[in-house]
C-alpha cells in the first residue's frame, strides 16, 4: 500500500523516470527515489475508500 502510493507520488511528480519508459533512470536510481519516497519525505496517507492518497510536502 505504501509503495504504490510512493510509485505514484514519483511518477505524478516526475521524480520517477524508468529508463524503461524512455526516461534517464536505471533501478538503482528508481529505487533509492522510493526508498527516499518511503522513509517520509512524502507523508502517505489513507483516503476515505482505502486508496493511497500521497502528500509530498504538505501538497498533493
């Protein structure tokens, strides 16, 4: 639940950009992005349906 929500976090904010979508990352990269999207630099919270809804500095 919480590395989806980090997987779009990344993606919405553009901070995720896997090589195998045509982007410059590799997965070491990709990897320590979520790591770092995990350990709270994005506060990642439950929406009222259950869905992960991800807050990146107090925005989403």
């Amino acid at each position: 639940m919480i590395l989806d929500a980090a997987i779009e976090t990344g993606f919405a904010l553009n901070r995720l950009r896997p090589m195998e979508f045509g982007g410059d990352m590799g997965t070491k990269a990709v990897t320590l992005t979520l790591s770092s999207l995990m350990d709270g630099e994005a506060e990642i919270r439950t929406g009222l349906i259950g869905e992960p809804i991800a807050f990146f500095n107090g925005q989403n």
